[in-house]
C-alpha cells in the first residue's frame, strides 16, 4: 500500500514538473534593479545554461551558445553585495569583534569566524584573548546571506590595547 502511494506521487511529482528539490525564487531586495529581477525571473541565474533547461542547452551548438552569450537580449544580473562593518573593543584581557552592523540584501545574516571549513564561532560577535599591547591577530570572518545565495568575506585584525 505504501509503495502504491509513493508510486503515484512519484508520478505526480514527474507529471507537474517539479522535483523535491525546487527553489523558492528569490526576492526582488537581492537584486540591483528591478531590470536584474525581472531578468532573473525570466532566465534564472544558472550562467552555465543561459536560462535554458538542461535539455534545450544540450541541443545548441557551440555558436549558438557564443552567440547567447553575446546577446544583447541577455543582461548580466548584478546582485546587491554585502556590506562588512565590524567594531572593536577590549575589555580586560579580552578584544572584542562585532559584525552584527554588517548589512545583506534580504536583511538575513549568517557569520562564520575563523576558518571557511570549520569556524570557530558562528555568532555575530567575536572574541579572543588579548596579548601584550601592540599584538595583533588576524581572523577570518565571512557573512552570509542564505536567502540571496550571497557571501563575502574579510579579514579582521584585532590588536590589543
């Protein structure tokens, strides 16, 4: 009975065209101008395949894809960019890093300090042990944006007082 009733959503799943791994379109705040939105939602921003489907983009021949990418038709989708801004303090024997007025297109904020593949910390505020005055550290810091599928990252030296 169970396979009876994945079976026929399967099928349906097939039928309507979707797939379980369907992305919600993002919202028109990731974008430079509602020119950059409108094209998005008219060629979506897969460069690769010029906003055709996998099977249209398997039928064109390499001058067609040359001449699609020279179209005037087609305009580059400029995303908005995040904005890194971090304060510093020391209080004690403890400096301070604090990301939280860092700006993202969507107003959602993701931080990773640290290393790219394993953070230290993911929170907005950051802090290490402070040295003898005039020591510094550098830390990685990358901000993300999960709803514009945006990240930007710096590097922030943290010296102590």
């Amino acid at each position: 009975m169970a396979i009876q009733k994945f079976t026929k959503f399967a099928f349906l799943v097939v039928l309507s065209g979707t797939s379980a791994y369907t992305h919600a379109a993002m919202p028109e705040s990731c974008f430079q101008s509602k020119q950059d939105y409108d094209n998005y939602l008219k060629y979506g921003y897969d460069d690769d395949r010029l906003g055709r489907s996998e099977e249209e983009f398997r039928k064109l021949s390499p001058l067609e894809i040359l001449a699609l990418r020279e179209s005037a038709e087609r305009a580059i989708i400029q995303k908005k960019a995040i904005s890194i801004n971090v304060k510093q303090h020391q209080t004690g024997n403890t400096l301070y890093a604090d990301a939280s007025g860092s700006t993202t297109p969507s107003g959602q904020m993701a931080f990773a300090w640290g290393s790219q593949y394993s953070p230290s910390s993911t929170a907005s505020e950051f802090s290490t042990p402070a040295g003898s005055p005039g020591t510094y550290s550098n830390v990685r810091l990358a901000v993300y944006d999960t709803v514009c599928d945006l990240s930007a990252s710096t590097q922030i030296r943290m010296t102590s007082q």
